[in-house]
C-alpha cells in the first residue's frame, strides 16, 4: 500500500487557507469593532473614550504613520533588541563550556541558577541608577531576558548530543577542538535556535517593560506618553504593533530555521 502525496493544490496553501487560518484573529477584530461601536455607547458610555474600536486604532495608526512617529519609535525599540541580541550571544560559547565540561558546569551552575529566576523588570530600578535613562540601560534588561533563554537551551543542547557521535570523533583522531567545532556545534544547533527564538520573545517582552521607566524613545515609552494624555487609540496601537512584531521575528527565526536545519525535527516546529 503507497501512501498518497499531498496535493500541491490543497487548501493550506492556498488563499482559502491563509483565510481559515486567520479566520479567528477576524472574528475577534469584527466582535471588538461591534462592542466599541454599539454596545459600549448605549450601555457604558463612560468608557467609549477607553475602549475606541479597531478602525479607531487603525485610524491612530495612519496619522503616526504620516508623521514618522511609529516608524521612529518601532525602530528604536528594534534596534535595542538586535544590540542587546549581539551581546547575549555570548552565551553560545559560555553554554557550549558548562554543558562540555562538568568541572566548569559546577563552578558556574550556582551563579547561574541564583540570576535566572530574577525577572529582567526586577533589575530596571537598579539599571536606572548604574545606567540611567537611555539605549544603555534599556539594552541591559534586554540582554538579560534573552541571555539565559539562549544559555539553558544551548547547555541542554551539548548535554543531549548522542554519545557514539562523540566517541566515533575521538576514534578518528580528533582534538578536542575540532570535536567542539566539527561536532558538538552542529549538534547542538537546534536547541540553540530554540533559545534563539525563545530569547528573542522574551527580549522584546523586557524591552517593552524598560522602555516605560528608562527610555525616550520606543514602542514601550509611545505607550507610557500617550497614556498620559488619554490616548487609549495610541495604547492599543502601540500594544498591537508590539504583538505582530513579535510574530514577525518568531516567523522569520523559525524560516531561518528551517533553512539552516533542515534535517532537524525542532527547527520544523
């Protein structure tokens, strides 16, 4: 018995199926837009003025779109996030030593397990005063959200690479550097770029949480200052362009994924 091929045809990747897909994320907009414009105005009319319906939002979205205020403010927060990505890719080769060497692991794992639970938002206050107000202090907290993600998952990476690997290497003659680059790296990938992805989305949480004390400029410092004059259009606007822009950088890790990976069963999830 053959299995049959999928049809290139089928509706997942078609027009019909990028609909269904986001059929739900519709219905919610449709259901917001009826409330805000009907229910609300007849039967909580104090809170009309708090709850403004997506074309409201969308209309807010246009008007800083034409004066350059959202792309100015995205692009600041975007390019704290890639500085604070740089630096916290220190914990590739930081991970790669503790999960190879346990005498390392062992000097390391308390430290380490001490700092993780403290959330990156605990450490604004702190970062205010060693660092104060700015790009600095913004890119610590998000450095620190994207750091441990990316250490855990690239330790636990080293720690899963199947042992016959490792001995088939030794047996062929190589050092333990070339066993760290020809071998150990490339099996730890995968759970490296899980702890790619993962950092990422945490990265851009924190961000957002520094940019509300420490920043004067940013997504996070657009919706502190347009909550201070009632803007609630600007809010939610500045919450949704946060949420589908992390959406894009989770899809396009993912793509990256795939492409560098295509082998691996974590870069398909």
């Amino acid at each position: 018995m053959s299995l049959a091929a999928p049809s290139p045809s089928a509706p997942s990747g078609s027009t019909w199926g990028w609909l269904t897909r986001w059929a739900t994320m519709l219905a919610l907009f449709l259901v917001w837009e009826w409330l805000a414009r009907f229910w609300l105005p007849t039967s909580q009319p104090d809170l009309v003025t708090l709850m403004p319906p997506p074309s409201g939002v969308l209309a807010a979205g246009w008007e800083l779109l034409q004066s350059g205020d959202l792309v100015h403010h995205l692009w600041a927060s975007l390019k704290r996030e890639l500085t604070a990505f740089g630096f916290a890719l220190v914990a590739v080769p930081l991970g790669i030593a503790m999960g190879w060497w346990p005498r390392f692991n062992r000097q390391l794992d308390p430290v380490i397990e001490i700092l993780r639970p403290i959330p990156p938002i605990a450490w604004i206050p702190l970062s205010l005063l060693w660092l104060g107000i700015g790009n600095a202090q913004n890119q610590f907290i998000i450095f620190l959200g994207i750091f441990f993600p990316l250490l855990l998952n690239t330790i636990q990476g080293v720690k899963n690479i199947e042992p016959n690997l490792v001995r088939a290497a030794r047996c062929l003659g190589a050092g333990e550097l070339q066993l760290l680059r020809r071998v150990v790296l490339p099996a730890a990938l995968p759970m490296v770029l899980t702890g790619v992805r993962v950092g990422f989305g945490v990265g851009w949480m924190a961000l957002v949480a520094a940019e509300l004390v420490g920043a004067t400029s940013g997504l996070g410092f657009l919706i502190n200052d347009a909550r201070s004059v009632l803007r609630t259009d600007v809010v939610i606007l500045g919450m949704l362009t946060i949420g589908f822009v992390g959406l894009f950088i989770d899809l396009l890790i993912r793509r990256i994924a795939k492409a560098v990976l295509p082998w691996s069963l974590a870069a398909q999830k």
